[in-house]
C-alpha cells in the first residue's frame, strides 16, 4: 500500500521539505543527482535506500546547504542537523554536559540550561550522564548523545546518514526506537530522513523511498519497500 506520495495528494499542501528538480555535479564531471524531485509531507520517520555511490550523503549535504544545488531548488521550513555513521565524528568535547553546551543557544541563562540539558539527556535515555567523560561511552550511548545535541541546538529536521551502521542490534534498536519516538510524539514532532541499507529498519519508518540514479523514488509503505528489494535481489541472483 501506497503512503502519502507527495507528488500525487501533497503537491499543494505546505510540506517541511521539497527538493525540486534539484541538480549537482561534482567537479570532475561526475553528476550525482539528475533532476532529484520529492517532497516530505509531514513529520514523522522518513527512511531512504539505495546502493553506495547513488548520492544519499550528497544529497544531505545539499539539503544541510553544505553544497549548493546547480540546478533546481531546496524548500526547507524547518532547522536541520546531519548525524553520521561514526559519533566520533561529531562529538567534540571531553564530557556529555560539555558538549552539549557547545549545542545550546547561546542566550539561555545558567538555569535554562541546566534544566536543557537534563530534559534531552532524559529524551535519549542518558539520564545521569552529565558529568560522564565520552570516551566512556559506547557505541549506542555516543550516538544517543549526538541525537541529544541535536535536540538540544532546537534542530527539528534530523538527517541520520546510516546512524546505526556501527551499532549490535541491540543498540540499533535503542536509537531506532528513541527517533521514532521523537518522530510521533504529539508536541513538536520532529522530521526525520533516515538513510539505511539494513532493511529490518524499514518497519520502523513512516514512510521509504528508494534513491537511485540520482534520484528518490515515490514514498511507500516499509514492508512494501523489503518486498520490493527483495523481488530485484531475487531476480539478480
Ligand atoms: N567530496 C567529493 N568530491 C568528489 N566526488 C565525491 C565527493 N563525495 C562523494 N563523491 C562522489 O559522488 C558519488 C555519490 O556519493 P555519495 O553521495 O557519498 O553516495 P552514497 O552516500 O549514496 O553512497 C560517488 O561517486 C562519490 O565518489
Ligand atoms: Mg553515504
């Protein structure tokens, strides 16, 4: 069953993000996105597959505004904040109270962020761990706190590169369910893109489209998505 495909029921309506027509080469010719069009309608856990080289980081990094698009346009009404593969790459500083800081805005008094800061250790399921030092961390509880800085910077669009790639199941399922949590509650839900190639993953999501040839596909319904993937892997075999 289809879900609701932007380009059909939600062309008119206001969406949180629509890439149009959206074009981007890198210097050495090599065109990564041809015309990559899809709108993401509301909140909620929007998943994307595709093979490697087919231009999910690029296209974050466009809708980031890391890159600009060479051709088309970006419509993004909401803040957003990229979260990879490996925390280490994003957390900076030598404790889980320091770090966050450095995400806060920066016109909180003490208390507001004292208080801050509990409130999105407490969304991630870290509470107590203000004064942990992160090399102390594991692999899950890293991850969970990058989501936490991300919460604590007032981002509300979270593009999550592959963000459990890393992780045991066990872990996965932790930042999985704690996203999709986010995703659905009913105060300020967040928006949040998801890249994947583990398709145990899709039965979490809102929504799932597949990125191929520089370009997304219709959103459609998890399952229908495993279906899908596994009917073409089937057929190479
Ligand atoms: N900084 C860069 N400079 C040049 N080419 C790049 C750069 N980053 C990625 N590419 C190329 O762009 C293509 C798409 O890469 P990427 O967006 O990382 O794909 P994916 O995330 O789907 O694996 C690949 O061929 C990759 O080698
Ligand atoms: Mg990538």
């Amino acid at each position: 069953m289809a879900v609701s495909n932007p380009f059909t029921h939600e062309r008119h309506g206001s969406a949180c993000l629509s890439v149009e027509n959206v074009c981007f080469s890198w210097p050495s010719g090599l065109q990564v996105l041809k015309n990559c069009t899809f709108r993401i309608p509301k909140p909620g856990l929007w998943m994307l597959v595709g093979s490697n080289g087919s231009g999910k980081s690029t296209l974050f990094r466009l809708i980031q505004g890391m890159l600009r698009p060479q051709a088309g346009c970006i419509n993004c009404a909401l803040k957003p904040s990229l979260m990879f593969q490996n925390p280490d790459h994003q957390l900076l500083l030598p404790t889980c109270r320091s770090d966050l800081l450095l995400s806060l805005p920066r016109d909180l008094t003490h208390s507001e962020k004292q208080i801050r800061i509990k409130e999105v250790l407490g969304q991630v399921h870290l509470e107590d761990f203000e004064s942990r030092p992160i090399h102390t961390l594991s692999g899950g509880q890293k991850q969970r706190l990058a989501l936490a800085g991300a919460l604590a910077s007032q981002s509300n669009l979270l593009l999550l590169d592959e963000p459990t790639a890393l992780l045991d199941p066990r872990s996965q399922k932790g930042v999985l369910r704690i996203v999709q949590k986010l995703a659905r509650q009913s105060e300020n839900p967040i928006t949040a893109l998801w890249i994947t190639h583990r398709l145990e993953e899709l039965h979490y999501c809102d929504g799932a489209a597949r990125m191929e040839k520089g370009q997304v596909g219709s959103w459609v319904s998890g399952e229908l998505l495993i279906q899908r993937l596994n009917r073409l892997a089937g057929r190479r075999v």
